[in-house]
C-alpha cells in the first residue's frame, strides 16, 4: 500500500464511532472514499470488534507488506 493510500485510510478510521466490526468499518470507509487499496487491506483483518483506530492499525502488524508503514 501507497503511503498517502495509507493516511487516508487513517483519517476515515479515525471517523468511525467505535465500538465497530469489521463490516461497519469497511462500509464507513467506503462512504468516506477511502481508495480502493485501503478498503482491499481492511478485508484482511479478523472479524471482530474493534474499540478505537488504533486497535484497527494493529491488525496491519500481522498483514505482510504493511509493517513498514506503521514504522516497524
């Protein structure tokens, strides 16, 4: 993933009301016209709920390709 693809993705998962799952936050994304890129990479993570941004970003961890642009 493209770095400004990725800080967009930031900026609509900072727009979600949390707690969300998976589906809600892939659907709000969309409606925020998060690229096409960032919504494929939100596919990938597990099926859960999720209580903020950042325990959305962490799944990105464990997603090859993506650790570089959480700085690791």
């Amino acid at each position: 993933m493209q770095k400004e693809s990725f800080n967009e993705l930031q900026n609509a998962l900072e727009k979600v009301v949390y707690p969300a799952n998976k589906t809600k936050i892939i659907e709000m994304s969309k409606s925020l016209n998060a690229p096409s890129e960032a919504i494929k990479a939100l596919e990938k993570i597990p099926d859960k709920e999720y209580q903020s941004s950042s325990d959305v970003l962490q799944e990105f961890k464990g997603i090859k390709g993506f650790a570089h642009l959480l700085g690791m």
